[in-house]
C-alpha cells in the first residue's frame, strides 16, 4: 500500500475522525465496564495518568486537523478503547511524578467509563513510579513489619476499588504491581523473599476480587521478550501459591537499543509459552511505546505487537496497551509518546485502527486553532 492517502480515502478518515468525536460526546448508556461472558473485543490501549495534570496545566490536545478537542476523543477516532491509570499510595504534588491518587484516579476512571472505554488501574503500592530499578514502600508503610503490609496491600486494595465501584466503575483489569522482575515492596516482598512476595500479591488479588469478581488480576513484569525471566518468575510465584488471572508484559525495544525486529519473535514465542506453561492463564502488553519522532519504526512496533498478541490462541491475548501516548515531550520530557510538537497525535497511533495503514500518512501542515 502507498504510504500515502488519496484525497478521497483521506476525506474518508477526517469524516470518520469528526463522527468518533461526536459518538464520544454523547452519554454512554452504562457507566460501568463489565466482562462479557463472550469473548470480548481485543483491548487497544492507552495508559493516560499525566492526563488529568497535562489538562489543569493547560496543555491544548489537537486533532490532526489541528482543532482542540478532548484527548478521550482523539484517542477513541485513533482505535483506542481501553483506559489504563496508575495509582500512588500518598503521592506528592509533581505535575509528573505525583498525583494519581486514588480519588484522582476514581474520577478519571469514571470519565473514562462514561465515554465508553474500558478500564484497567495499575497499583503501584508506591508513592510514585515502581519499576523494575525501585519498589519502595510508601513513607505511610516504611515500618510496618511484614505482618501490617500484608495489611496494607488489602486496605489501599479494597478501598480503591470500593471508591471506584461507589462512581460506577468496575475495571475489567487490575495490576497487583507495576513492573515487578524484583518483586515489589522491598525488601519485605523482593524476589530474595518469594513466599512473601506470593503473599503480598495474592492480598491484593483476594482484595480485588472481594469488591470486584469479574475484574482480572494481572500480575506484571518488564522486557516481555525474556522468556527466561518469565518462566523463572511465574514457575516460583505458583509454587508459592501466588494467585493471579493474567501474565502482563513491558515491551520498549527503544530501552532494549535495538530495532524492534531484534525482538519481536522473542515477544511472540513468551506470549505463546506462558499460556502454554501457566494453563487457565491468559497475556497482555500492558506497556509499550516508541520514539515520537519515529513515526514510522513505532507505527510498525505497535502492528507487530498487535499482532503476536492476536496469534494467542483461544483469544487469550487480551490486547496492548500504549504507556502515555499523549505525553507529549515538550511537557513531559519523555521521548516514547506518541504526540508531535505541534501537539497533535503523530501517525504511529493509527495502528491501532481496525484497519491499519500498511504506511502511516504524514499530518497535514495546517496551523491549530481554537474551537
């Protein structure tokens, strides 16, 4: 296919682009996100948690007609249907590294909902980031003994999701960890403590499931296309006891430094294992972003990806979720969004439309403006 549009298929997209935008606005039927008995659509994700702060900042959204719109909107012309938010135990103030709260992520959870989108919440059990490089305790929690965190995984849990089930929102996805290779909560709950660290995980997953049954516990690591690591991790939590419903992957070939085509296969042949290795279990890319300014290296990620997580038999691979596609850098200082400096989307997002472009089109040159 050519990389670029004719005039008519382009006209084709702005007009569905205008449409998705008005669907958007309309009030949704339901404001709750439930699991359907059927097997439900594939999730194309977006991890927003900057969101609420880029807005009361005043960061402008535009369209690729370079009209202000609300980003949910943009996103939902773009393919996306699935909302993914973080939150912090006790977080600071920082426009980047705070917030996310749990009244904060209630409220943007129920915008989401409202809108149609379904929802997935990451707990960190953190005041900000948990990551594969830190996992500390929040200040609240430092001296507690291993006894009162198991404690106070349940608590932030369960009422978490207390709040969010009081603004009508049930998510069909919740992560007990944010990228935990090391395990999470240290030292208490590190992987050098693997009994404790099952304990732990599973105090959240009983807390999850006592407010919200259907919602799915995923259980998260970094470098998806480490299938050793995998295997290591998951073979000691279930030895452990560890509960959980879905294996949830980190895919950066940009942190890798190498081309996505070095790792791709790798990614595939992990997805098609853990559903192998872990019976009853199934797998989501719950992060995954390129260079902004690689349009179309992460424009071709994203289909790769989308499709190794298709090939899952028995649609046990739940979709892909893209970390912060609207962060855009001249806010953030973080260079795997997937928003230009003109404060548009960059072509790299259409891949998650039905149909994707075999070859992004480049944006038009046309000034924003204000509506």
């Amino acid at each position: 296919m050519t990389c670029i549009f004719s005039a008519a298929r382009q006209a084709a997209f702005y007009f569905g682009l205008a449409w998705g935008a008005a669907a958007l606005a309309a009030p949704a039927a339901a404001a709750q996100v439930v699991a359907s008995s059927a097997a439900p659509a594939f999730a194309k994700g977006a991890d927003v948690g900057w969101l609420q702060q880029m807005e009361t900042t005043g960061y402008v959204f535009y369209n690729a007609q370079g009209v202000a719109q609300d980003c949910f909107a943009i996103l939902k012309a773009h393919g996306i249907n699935s909302i993914r938010l973080r939150v912090f135990v006790n977080p600071s103030d920082d426009k980047a590294s705070g917030h996310c709260s749990p009244a904060e992520v209630t409220a943007m959870a129920k915008r989401a909902a409202n809108l149609g989108f379904r929802v997935m919440i990451d707990f960190h059990y953190s005041d900000t980031w948990a990551d594969p490089g830190k996992q500390a305790k929040p200040a609240a929690w430092a001296a507690h003994p291993f006894a009162q965190l198991l404690t106070d995984v349940y608590d932030h849990t369960f009422s978490t999701m207390t709040m969010l089930k009081a603004a009508g929102v049930t998510p069909e996805w919740v992560q007990v960890g944010n990228e935990i290779p090391g395990g999470m909560l240290w030292p208490e709950g590190s992987t050098k403590n693997p009994a404790q660290l099952a304990q732990l995980i599973t105090k959240g997953y009983d807390a999850v499931k006592a407010v919200s049954p259907t919602s799915k516990v995923i259980v998260h690591l970094d470098r998806g296309n480490d299938n050793a690591m995998y295997r290591s991790f998951f073979d000691t939590l279930t030895s452990n006891g560890g509960k959980f419903d879905v294996i949830g992957m980190s895919y950066y070939p940009y942190w890798l430094k190498q081309d996505y085509t070095a790792s791709i296969a790798n990614l595939r042949a992990n997805l098609l294992d853990m559903v192998t290795r872990y019976p009853g279990k199934e797998v989501v890319v719950a992060e995954v972003g390129g260079d902004y300014t690689q349009v179309q290296n992460t424009y071709d990620m994203l289909v790769a990806t989308q499709q190794a997580v298709r090939a899952v038999p028995q649609h046990k691979g739940l979709g892909v979720f893209y970390w912060e596609p609207e962060g855009a850098k001249s806010w953030s200082h973080y260079q795997l969004s997937a928003w230009g400096d003109d404060g548009r989307p960059t072509p790299a997002l259409k891949a998650f439309l039905d149909k994707p472009q075999a070859k992004p089109s480049p944006a038009k040159a046309t000034k924003p403006t204000e509506k």
